[in-house]
C-alpha cells in the first residue's frame, strides 16, 4: 500500500497588513510577515505580540513618508514603504505677539515635578491590550477644540492643541475609551492639567484625561472598555468645564478622534 505523500506546508505570509489612519495624527495597528524576529519603524525597533500584530503611529507633524522593515528567521528582510498622508490643521494667522511670560518660580518648581510623574507614567509598560480594541469617545457633546489646531502670531507659531476638547457640564461621567492600565492620577491637581488621569493602553499607546473634577480609579487599577473613571471638571487652567483627551504613542502626539471615529450623539 503506497505511502500517502505528506501534507503541503502552511502558506508563508511575506506581507504587511495595516489597518488604521496612514496619516499625520493617525494610528495604524499591523502584522508582521510571519517570522519576522525583527521589526523596524524608520529605524526603530518596534514590537510585535505574540501573534505578530503590532502598533505605530504618525505624530501630528510627521513627514511624508515612512519605512517598516522586517527581518524574518532566514536572514531575509521584507520591506514596506507607507505614504503619510498630511494633516488638515484648523490654523489661525493673528496680527499680534504672542501672549504670555516667563512663570513664577513657584510655578517652575513645581512644573518640574509634574512633567517628571507624567514622564515616568508614559515610560511604564503594563501589557495592556486595550490597543486592539476599537477605541469609544470617553464622553459624547460638542467638539469645542480640534487636535492640531494652532495659532500663527505674525508668523511666529504658537505650540498647537494637543488633544480634543469635549464641553459638557462639569461633573458629567468620562468612560475608559479601551481597556487599559492606570498609570497616572493625580489627586492633587497639577498646575496645567488640574485632576489628570493617564490610561496604558499597551504597545506605548497612552491617553490622559485633563481638568477632571474628580477621579474614580487609582494607579495601577485595571480598567475595561466603557467603565466610569472620572467626571469633568474645571481644574487646572481651564477657562470652562470640559474634557481635554490627549494621547501618545511613544513620543508622538495622535489625534483622538481618528481612533474614536465621528462623534456620536450625546446621551444626557
């Protein structure tokens, strides 16, 4: 009786797959070729979960293109040019100087405890796995401050806005936008932010709910996608109740609302 011939070997996936926003602000979460050992993002190592997937991310001011690279078990590398689409910024030229002096001492001082708790925060590597979920707005109302929007002062740009900005009452309940791992929440309002909340999605992927007016989880709390974390508030240097969501990927500044889609109608 003839030996029956083996099986044929599982097909070897040598592609990229990307699914997400190839533009400045946008995140796009992929995978790998299988077996690839080695992934390159523009030079930098980039890494892959068990599965292969992986997340990058675009900044709001990134260049027009980028590299993926692969290295695969054999030695073989695949390679994958992506085209960076540019923003549509919402920017504002103002016939004046730019307002505002050097802080107080005060101020500076505490300033530098500040940014070194949200530095420490975004450096922290949980495992959250909230970076392949589809991402909810943490509130629904009116878009009163768009990601990247910026001021020009007789030619000379001002910093440009670095989150979204939801107004709602103040006290109105803020839901994690996916699951994730507190890394941050401060109690003792900080000067800038007031009460602000940061959420480790994994893959270096984080968000932070500024100007709260009360936090409902501490550090180091698990949270899962739609549970309550907070309210709205006015803390910090706020000029009105609102929610100002912000997130990063590594050291790149994203726009929210690429990853939480259009803003559906608001449920009072």
């Amino acid at each position: 009786m003839p030996i029956p011939a083996p099986p044929p070997p599982e097909p070897v996936n040598r592609d990229f797959v990307l699914e997400g926003a190839l533009r400045q602000g946008g995140v796009v979460v992929g995978r790998a070729p299988d077996t690839t050992t080695d992934l390159r993002f523009d030079g930098e190592l980039v890494e892959l979960d068990e599965d292969n997937r992986f997340l990058i991310a675009f900044g709001r001011d990134y260049g027009s293109s980028a590299r993926l690279v692969a290295r695969l078990a054999g030695g073989e590398t695949v390679t994958e040019m992506l085209s960076v689409v540019p923003g549509d910024w919402d920017i504002e030229h103002v016939n004046a100087s730019p307002s505002g002096g050097v802080g107080s001492a005060e101020f500076r001082r505490r300033r530098a405890g500040e940014i070194a708790r949200i530095n420490d925060a975004r450096a922290q590597r949980t495992g959250a796995q909230g970076w392949r979920q589809r991402f909810l707005w943490p509130v629904t109302g009116r878009i009163s401050g768009a990601f990247g929007s910026q001021r020009i002062y007789r030619g000379e740009p001002g910093s440009y806005h670095t989150g979204v900005d939801v107004a709602r009452p103040a006290g109105t309940a803020i839901v994690a936008p996916a699951d994730g791992t507190v890394i941050l929440a401060a109690t003792d309002p900080f000067t800038l932010e007031g009460h602000l909340l940061m959420i480790d999605h994994g893959m270096g992927l984080n968000s932070a709910f500024l100007h709260l007016s009360r936090i409902d989880v501490g550090e180091g709390v698990r949270v899962v996608r739609g549970q309550t974390i907070g309210a709205i508030g006015s803390s910090g240097r706020a000029t009105g109740p609102h929610l100002h969501w912000s997130m990063k990927w590594r050291d790149q500044r994203i726009d929210p609302y690429l990853l939480a889609g259009p803003m559906p109608v608001a449920s009072d």
